[in-house]
C-alpha cells in the first residue's frame, strides 16, 4: 500500500500501514464461531504467540495447538517494530546492576546475547526470507553528556565481561555520518560511540509470516480476527480452560497469553502493565548522492545515548525506518495505533536534524505501535498462581524481537515441566503495580518530562 503524497499541508506527514512496502501479506482463515477442543491456545498473533505455537508443535508433532489473533498477523508490536534485533532489556545496564547486583544483572544480560543468537540461528535454520542482517548495533553520543553516557556504559560492559566495542569519532564516521548536536563535540573526552557486535537487523513483518508458514506447515492452526473477549479458567479439577470470543468460544487444556500492550483488555495485569505507544517513520528510497553523504556501508541498527532515544536502520531497499519520540501514554490505559500529526511531524524533524544536510531524506510516512511496558521494565514469563493452565509471557518493554523468539522454547518448557528453564528475574507471575489511573497517568507524563528535561539541559 503506498500513500498517494509523501507530505501534507503544513507539514503533516501522512500516516500509513506499519511496513506499507509489504504487500504481500497471506491470507490466514478467519474465526467463524467454533473449533473443536484443542491441547493449547495461544491468544495473540505476534512473535511471541507465534514462536510458542512453533516450539509447542516441534516438541509434541500432532498436538492440537491453535493461534488467536484479534486482527491481522503482526498487527500489534511484532510488526510495527523498527526491526532491531538486539541484547539488552530494562532501561539500562546501569539499573540492572543497581537492583539486581552484578552476578544476576551480568546473567540476565547475557541471557538477552544467548535470544539474539539462538533468534539469528533459528531465522537461518527454518529458511525464512526475511532480510536478516547482522550488522551489529551502535549506540552513538551526539553531545558531551552523550559521549559521557556512552563511555559509561562501555566502562562497565568491560566491567562485567560482556561484549562491547569502542569507536572514536573517526571510526564512527567511517561506519556512518550523522550531524552532531554540538559544535565542540570533538573536544569532548570519551568515545563517540560503542558497538554491540551480537545484534542484527530484520525485516519484522516478514519474520511474523515466516514463523506462520512455518506453523501451518507442523498442522498447528491460525485464526485471524478472532478477538478473545475474556478468559474464564476451569471451575472444576480436569475442565478446561473456556475463552469467549466474538461469535463464539474456544476450550482449551491450557492458555498461552501473548498480547503484549492490549493484555489489560483481557482483564489480566490492569495497572501492571501498561499500554504505551510508540512512533515510526519510512523514507522514500535513498538516492546514491544521500547514501554517499550518509555511508552506512554495514547497514548497523543505530541508538543515540539519550534518555529519550531515537534509533533507526537501512532496509534492504535503501530506505530509513526511524523511531523515537516521547511514548505516550492514554488516559484509561486507551488504544491508539493512529499516532498525532504533532508527534510525526516531530519525529521528522529529530530525523532531519540526525543525518547530514545534503542527504535531503524524504519521510515517506509513518505510523504508530502499542507496546507492554512495565514500570520496573522488566518482562513476566510465568503460570498464573490462580490458574497453572494460563501462562502469560508479556512486558518486553521495548526489547521484543529478540526475547520474544527465544521465550517460544521458555514457554514450551514451562508448559511440558511446570517450572521455568532458569531462575531469571523475568520469570515471575505478577508485576509492580501503580494503584490508581491517575498516578500512572501524572507519573508516566512526569517520567517523560523529567528525561526530556535531562536530555535538553545536555
């Protein structure tokens, strides 16, 4: 689907399908009201949903396992991610270290390098066509206070023995050239950028579909817009688990809850988990004058070290996905997949003032997602105390591509042995929880501020 204009009046920028270049979506069969019992049913169409219900039937060929999804396949977080595949979860490793101490904080980030790795594996071993590229990630200072954010967290990746790369402003600019925030960036001590080597880039949408064709081809079965209204667990020993959809129900021995933010519309984690939207941008192709001024050569994902972050990567094709901005969060923890003219108008200024002038990008359009995020940032993979047949593997914060394939092995686990692999903070039934509307209302926008405060004064 391609939008007729690029840009609108007074600088509007037209909102398209998350991934509007992907056309060829396959048709999946449509929910018509009832399906015979099945062993499991997996509420939520994205990758998390999707890599349950591949690892559930590679374990257990013949299995009856269906896929539940309110809409289209990755129409949720999985396909409206800018694609970075990348180490890393919580807001930084800074923070795990502060909560968890060094040894949890060290193995809970090495478990995020082992999903990467085990993600990238997987992708190539099942064969799909889905622009894989592991390019590695860079995280690049653009102001004094960002080279200084930067040496800190390389000081302390070195610290705990975890891979990292240091990259003078020399070796930055011969991997990418992008505009500085300051004019005496060069005076300023510290490295103007770092590189994670285990990291990639992916293609999203077509990840979700490939995971599909792969389910289908294991006789697993894929209902789209099949929205689960609530979940109504066994009220006797040996039941089954009844989920009410529209027009219909489906039971099922057991319950894989993979719905990321829209999991408070099943009435689970209201006031854990929150519903937080972010924004992305497409350009037109890039001309070969822009991509000379740009270089970009290794096609890396790319994160600056603020607080409030951009980040971005170079399709197959030669256009920039660039997302960033503020999140925001809806009054009622509401849904709003349609981002603002305001916010994607700002965007397309953030992307204007990060690459070089002469580059002359041109904001194809841009969309909104809705991801599950957690005020302590921290995933939950676990059973449900109330109902062991529930498992729910939710709040990926951000850092869904890679923790989300790997937690289809997770849950397979959890379902066949009832304990999780590993004891990793992440595996844990419930979430902090902010009591009323009105602090998780005042204390996200207070949040956003304070960081945007921060960055300003940088």
């Amino acid at each position: 689907m391609r939008p007729s204009k690029k840009e609108g009046r007074d600088g509007e920028v037209t909102r398209v399908p998350p991934y509007w270049s992907w056309t060829s979506q396959p048709e999946q069969l449509c929910f018509q009201g009832q399906i015979p019992p099945v062993d499991v049913a997996i509420i939520g169409g994205g990758l998390t949903g999707l890599s349950a219900a591949y690892h559930l039937l590679k374990r257990c060929p013949g299995a009856r396992i269906v896929v539940l999804e309110a809409n289209r396949l990755g129409a949720g977080a999985s396909g409206r991610s800018t694609g970075m595949l990348s180490p890393g979860v919580g807001q930084s490793v800074a923070s795990l270290v502060r909560r968890l101490g060094v040894t949890r904080a060290r193995r809970l980030y090495e478990q995020t390098i082992e999903a990467v790795t085990y993600a990238a594996a997987l992708i190539d071993q099942l064969g799909m066509d889905c622009e894989l590229q592991m390019s590695g990630q860079l995280i690049v200072g653009r102001s004094p206070v960002g080279k200084q954010r930067v040496r800190q967290q390389l000081e302390l990746l070195r610290r705990l023995g975890l891979p990292a790369e240091e990259l003078s402003e020399q070796a930055l600019s011969n991997v990418i050239r992008l505009q500085d925030w300051s004019a005496n960036l060069s005076a300023t001590e510290g490295p103007a950028a770092l590189r994670l080597p285990n990291a990639g880039v992916v293609h999203p949408l077509k990840l979700v579909h490939g995971f599909a064709s792969r389910i289908r081809e294991l006789a697993g079965q894929i209902f789209e817009q099949a929205h689960v209204r609530s979940i109504h667990p066994p009220t006797r020993p040996g039941h089954k688990v009844r989920l009410e959809l529209d027009g219909g129900e489906v039971l099922a021995d057991k319950v894989v809850v993979a719905t990321s933010g829209y999991t408070s519309q099943l009435g689970l984690f209201r006031g854990r988990l929150l519903p937080v939207h972010l924004q992305a941008l497409v350009t037109e192709p890039l001309s070969e004058a822009a991509l000379s001024a740009i270089g970009w050569d290794g096609c890396e994902g790319v994160l600056d070290a603020r607080r409030l972050f951009s980040y971005f990567r170079l399709t197959s094709d030669k256009r920039v996905i660039f997302g960033g901005g503020r999140p925001r969060y809806c009054w009622g923890g509401a849904l709003a997949d349609l981002p603002s003219q305001s916010t994607l108008a700002l965007l397309a200024d953030e992307l204007k003032q990060t690459f070089p002038v002469d580059s002359q990008l041109v904001v194809a359009g841009g969309w909104s997602g809705t991801i599950g995020y957690v005020i302590d940032a921290l995933p939950a993979i676990a059973a449900l105390p109330s109902c062991p047949q529930i498992v729910h593997a939710v709040g990926w914060c951000g850092h869904g591509i890679a923790l989300s394939i790997a937690s289809g092995s997770w849950i397979q686990k959890l379902l066949s042995d009832g304990v999780p692999p590993e004891d990793l903070p992440w595996f844990r039934a419930t979430m902090p929880m902010v009591p009323t509307e009105l602090a998780r209302w005042i204390g996200f926008r207070a949040s956003i501020e304070w960081m945007a405060l921060l960055d300003r004064m940088s």
